[in-house]
C-alpha cells in the first residue's frame, strides 16, 4: 500500500530552512545583536523598508526585534567574513518576519573604528543557512542554501552573493518551489502538470574536481504525487499521495565566481526545479 503523505511547506522557521549539514551562519549573542540593531536603526542608514527602525524592548530589556514604519522583524542570524575587501570585517545580519517563512532583508555590516556600520542592503538573500567560498584578490563569495527571497515560488533556494567594490551581485543558482504554491506564481507550470516536488535535505562542500576549491553537493528528494492541476492550489497543507520518491545527488562547481551546476544536476533542475 502507497503511503500517504501530508504535503505540507518544508520545515521552515525564521532561523531558516531545516537542512543538515555545514553552516557557518549563526544565532548573535545577546550583546552583539544589540550592537547589530543598533548600527541598522542608525537613521543615517539607507535600508530601504528598514529605516527609521527601533529596538523592541519587554519588560525593559531590548529584545532582538525591530520596528519600522512598514515592518516588524527579528534578528535571526549573522554570517561573518570579508566580503568587499581581504581581511575585511563584515558580516551579514538577516532579520525575519514572525511567520512560518522568513520574508525578510539581510543587510552587510562593517566593523569600523570598533562599532558596527550598517553598509547596505543585500536584496533577494536570506542568510540563514550559509557558507563562505575563495574569490580571486582574497575577498569571500556567499553560497546560501535557504529560503527563497519575496516574489520568487514559495520554497528553498540556492543563491551566490558576491561583491566589486561596493556593488553587489546575487545570483539564484537553483530555486526548489513548493508543489502546493506554485501556481501562486506561474499558473500552468510544468512542475504542477507532472506534479512533483524537489526538497534539498543536506548538503556537503568537497572538492569534487581536485582543485583544492569545496564544491557543493545538495541532496534532495524528488517525490511525484497523485492528483490533478488541484494540487497547486490548495494554498495550505493537504493530504496528497505518493506515486514515487527518489533521492537526486546534485553537484555544483565553484568557478571562482559563482556555482555552476554539472551536466547530470543541470538536466535534473530543467526538468523538476524551474516549473516552467
């Protein structure tokens, strides 16, 4: 007998998407975000939807949530390293919405004369789940396997950051949408007339092609579900059959620059993660 599955938003909080493996992003003590917020609400910082914002307070100690004139959000973690500049310090602060999903901004931070300053924002990255990689001159590049960003397919994705100078470039390597919300998006996609969904579970970065360089390697699992065009357009979890799973290896090499998936992974993501 075919097992029943509930089909259901992957296990997503706002500390990110569930995923085993290597991260270097993490929870900031209790002193470090407050200095965090505190270079973010500076009102000197241009952060889009984020300025003017405010540290909340319960029971008159700062929490590490803000409020600002469009949004209320909670810092989740920060992603250390030297991104615009060698033997730079700089981090990545994400704060997220209160909701199942994040849905939030990540701004870059510079340690500078011994305070933190708000740089940027970093739009379409959520750095909950993150790895540093080697660019040529010594800067660090960020690969990200987390919850894709406001106005992409509900679900995971698989993005690189990078800086020149001080512009930023975010590229969307993969993207793993949620079979109940894709039609939310692109009515009629491809991946709700096969019916299937592609969910990363681990990742590892080893080298794979003995450049010295980690690659990266996503496991996910590919399960086709019974049922009609329905499926993508129930909005909330449903009881929905499994046809068949399987798991798929999916490799990527790092150019230096960006990820760049093999033949056999970029043959996988055609067919089962861009919904066309």
């Amino acid at each position: 007998m075919k097992q029943v599955l509930m089909l259901t938003l992957l296990p997503m909080t706002s500390a990110g998407l569930a995923v085993s493996g290597p991260s270097e992003s993490r929870v900031p003590r209790a002193a470090e975000g407050d200095a965090i917020i505190r270079a973010v609400c500076d009102p000197r910082a241009a952060l889009g939807r984020l300025k003017g914002c405010k540290q909340v307070s319960y029971g008159g100690r700062p929490i590490p949530e803000i409020l600002g004139p469009q949004t209320r959000l909670t810092l989740s973690t920060v992603f250390p390293g030297s991104f615009t500049a060698a033997n730079r310090q700089e981090l990545l602060a994400t704060f997220c919405t209160e909701t199942e999903s994040c849905s939030g901004e990540t701004v870059l931070l510079r340690h500078t004369r011994g305070q933190w300053q708000a740089i940027g924002l970093v739009p379409g990255l959520i750095a909950t789940n993150c790895l540093t990689y080697p660019r040529p001159g010594g800067t660090q590049a960020v690969v990200c396997l987390s919850e894709s960003a406001r106005n992409e397919p509900i679900g995971s994705a698989l993005k690189t950051a990078s800086w020149t100078g001080a512009r930023v470039k975010v590229e969307t390597v993969a993207l793993f949408p949620l079979l109940a919300f894709r039609d939310f998006f692109n009515p009629g996609s491809a991946q709700c007339a096969g019916r299937w969904q592609l969910d990363p579970f681990s990742w590892d970065d080893r080298d794979r092609n003995a450049d010295r360089v980690p690659d990266l390697t996503i496991l996910a699992a590919r399960t086709t579900y019974q049922g009609g065009p329905d499926l993508c357009r129930a909005g909330q979890g449903f009881n929905a059959q499994a046809s068949g799973s399987v798991r798929n290896d999916l490799t990527f090499v790092w150019t230096g620059e960006t990820l760049r998936p093999t033949g056999n992974t970029t043959a996988i993501l055609d067919r089962y993660a861009k919904g066309r």
